[in-house]
C-alpha cells in the first residue's frame, strides 16, 4: 500500500469512529420532531375498507382510522388537514412502519405480543374492539360455525384470521378447506361469486363488504366471533415520545365523549369551571407541555375532528352505512370497553 493510500485508509477509519461516536451521543430524532419539521402525519392505512379508510372519487379519505390520523394531526400541527395517507396491504403494513415510510400505522390492525413486542413495533392504544366472524349465502341454510364442518372457506393472507380460522376447526376435530387470498376484493369477488362456502374477516370489515356491495338481503353473518381482534394504532418501538402523543390523541377523543364535549360545544366548553375539562381543553396548561405539543392540542382534535363518539356514529354506526352497535366500543361507563385513562 502506498503512503497516500494508508493515509486515505486511516482518514476513512476515522471518519467512520468519528461517525460512530457522533451518533451514539446524539438521540435518535423522535417521529414526532421529524413530524413537526415536515409539516404533515403520514399514516399507514387500509388500501379501501369502507368505515375505517376508505378514499371517494374526488381521493377525499374518511373513516375511523382516517379520522385518527386526523386527529394526530390536529394534535401535533393544529391542522386536522396536513395528513398523508399510504395505502398499504396486509402484508406490507409492519415493513413500512418498520422502514419508516409512516409515522403510524391505522390500518385496522390486530394487535397480538408477537406484533407488539417482536417486530420492533408497538402499539399505543385500542381504537376499535373487533373479534373475527363468518359470512356466508343465506341460501346455504347455515346457522352455527360447527355446521361448516369440511366446507370450503376464503381468508386472506398476513391477516390474523389464517391462524385463527384453522385453530379453532383444529381443536373442535372439524376440518375445512381454505383458499387463501392475496388481495380482499379478488377474496370477496370469489366469494360472492360461490367459489368458498364462507368467508372470514375481522366481523366490522365482514359488515363493510356487505354494506359496500349491497348483499344484505342475501347473505348473513354467523353468530360466532371466534377470536379478539382489538384493533388499534401501531407505532415504531422506541419512539417513546411520539407514542405517548398517539395514546393520549385516542384517549382525549373518548375523554371528550365521556364529559359530553363536541365540536359543536367545545368553544362553549372553554369556559367550564371543571378543573378536569379546562385541563383537557388547555384552558389550564400542563397537558401539553408533558406532550411536548401546544396547549391547544385537545381542543384542535375536538374542534377539528370531534370526540371519539362523534367518529364512531358517522363512519361505522347509525350514521354509516355499516350501522354497527356501540358494544364493546361503548364507555367503560356504559358498559363497553373504552376507557380513557387520566387526562392530568
Ligand atoms: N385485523 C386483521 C385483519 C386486517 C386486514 O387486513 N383485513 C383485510 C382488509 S379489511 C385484509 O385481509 N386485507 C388483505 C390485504 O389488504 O392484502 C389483522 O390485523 O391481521
């Protein structure tokens, strides 16, 4: 090796140490600094999921999981509007949080220990309580699961619903044939088409495919859920801080619901004498210091994009074409399942 050359070598090694110790003292940036730098939430969510994400023909988002990221938005940006949505199928979902394409993950997405603690993910809060159900054609005079006994059933892949589906035919000694799908809509157009005798999903999504197509008067939903799919917000593992601003956007739409406060009251509400409302709304500060967002940041989601029963009503309940029931995502204090911790 010539002088020069040795020279280059070693100037190169301690680029690299240098490199290498710049960056342990430095913290990774947080999502939520590179959020506030860019301007603008970029989600994850379902490619077309009528009531969680879906976009009309003008590319206008909506849904519950849109309505979060909106949320997320207001929060952090004061601007419900400065959203990005990446439409994402089940089985690139977790590598596109993982490779930081996102910032969260809205995708109607199961969370189970392996997606929350072994693939370098974590979630920050349960925005819908589902569990996975059955369709099939009322013609087939079906009325229980165990009557599907050796029938043929379409499910897709990288979703909760393979392993599921297969466990509990398993452990009854009942067998069934699955065909597995890559895409929903190819899995729905078989199956309306009567290539599988059921199909399965998530129960709310079961009911977006019915409500959507228009196929109530001829097929129906069996009883049996057959799993809990708690689904919620995903975000990388150690993004500690933008965490914390998902969990606490999610829990001040249901802490608004629970003490009343709406779009259309909150600016009325800015003036109650509850230490807690005027807490959550900013009017005292504290809550969003601890975020480190605006003391506004309750108050722009509500105003913005409502409380969480506001969002339920108008894209899966009576306002919806899907008309789900509140059940287990009812308050804790009407005995669902939905319970804001704390905001103080
Ligand atoms: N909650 C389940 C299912 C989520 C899901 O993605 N369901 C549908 C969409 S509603 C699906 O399978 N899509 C297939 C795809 O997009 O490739 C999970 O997290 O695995």
């Amino acid at each position: 090796m010539t002088i020069i050359r040795r020279l280059l070598a070693a100037g190169a090694a301690m680029g690299v140490l240098a490199f290498a110790a710049a960056s342990a003292q430095t913290p990774p940036t947080s999502t939520l600094e590179a959020v506030k730098k860019r301007g603008q939430v970029i989600c994850g969510v379902n490619v077309g999921l009528g009531g969680f994400s879906l976009a009309d023909s003008q590319g206008k988002w909506s849904g519950l999981d849109v309505d979060m990221c909106n949320a997320i938005a207001a929060a952090v940006l004061g601007d419900a509007a400065k959203t990005k949505y990446v439409p994402l199928s089940a089985q690139q979902r977790f590598l596109a949080l993982q490779s930081g394409e996102i910032d969260v993950l809205l995708r109607n997405s199961t969370i189970t220990l392996e997606r929350d603690a072994g693939i370098g993910l974590q979630y920050s809060g349960v925005n819908f309580y589902d569990g996975q159900g059955f369709m099939v054609s009322k013609k087939l005079g079906v009325k229980a699961l165990a009557e599907l006994n050796s029938a043929t059933i379409c499910v897709a892949q990288g979703t909760t619903h393979e392993f599921n589906v297969a466990s509990w035919f398993r452990s009854r000694n009942l067998t069934f044939k699955p065909v597995v799908f890559e895409s929903v809509d190819v899995m729905y157009e078989a199956f309306f088409s009567g290539r599988c005798d059921a199909v399965t999903q998530d129960s709310s999504a079961l009911a977006s495919a019915l409500a959507t197509r228009g196929r109530q008067a001829d097929y129906m939903l069996l009883p049996e859920l057959i799993s809990k799919e708690p689904l919620g917000p995903f975000v990388r593992r150690g993004d500690d801080v933008w965490n914390a601003v998902v969990r606490w956007s999610l829990f001040a739409m249901l802490e608004a619901e629970e003490r009343g406060i709406t779009t259309a009251n909150v600016d009325e509400q800015l003036k109650s004498t509850d230490a807690l409302v005027q807490r959550l709304l900013g009017v005292k500060p504290g809550n969003g210091k601890a975020l480190q967002l605006d003391e506004k940041w309750a108050y722009n989601i509500i105003k913005q994009v409502g409380n969480y029963g506001e969002s339920y009503e108008r894209n899966v309940g009576a306002g919806s074409p899907l008309k789900l029931a509140r059940g287990l995502n009812g308050l804790w204090t009407k005995g669902g399942l939905m319970y804001p911790l704390p905001l103080r």
